[in-house]
C-alpha cells in the first residue's frame, strides 16, 4: 500500500480524478480524519472538507508507477 496526499479543491479536479481512479482495477481510500471512503465514490468524496488536502491509500503493490504519473495533478508535496 502507498499513501499520498493529494488536493482536490474543486469540481472539476473531483470529477477528472474520479474518472482517472475508476481506469484502475485497484482500490483507493481517501482518508480525512476519522472518514474513510472509497475513492471512485463521487458522492463520497463530496462529504469530506476538500479545503485542504487528503490522504490516498493505493491498494497496490503493482502498476504504481502507472498510478502515480496519472495521479500525479492532484499530488502536493508537504
């Protein structure tokens, strides 16, 4: 499992990364204090505080380079 922090402070930024999560056969949380959901969860995504950035666990112990380059817009650095 890998996690990483990543941004998604608008609309649009929750629909793409939606649509890029669900091209992969792999699970992904999102984790926002004590809420976990699943991340290809448009509806569920929209119930955490999205003003600041949230936790992804990638479930996968193969294909993470894949995941990370399409993931890499919504990635912040701390």
């Amino acid at each position: 499992m890998k996690t990483v922090k990543i941004s998604l402070n608008s609309i649009d930024k929750v629909k793409a990364f939606v649509n890029d999560v669900t091209k992969f056969d792999t699970d992904f949380d999102l984790v926002s204090g004590r809420y976990v959901i699943d991340a290809k969860s448009i509806m569920g995504i929209f119930s955490l505080d999205l003003s600041k950035p949230i936790e992804l666990n990638i479930h996968s112990e193969e294909a993470v380079n894949t995941i990370m380059d399409t993931l890499a817009p919504y990635i912040v650095e701390e």
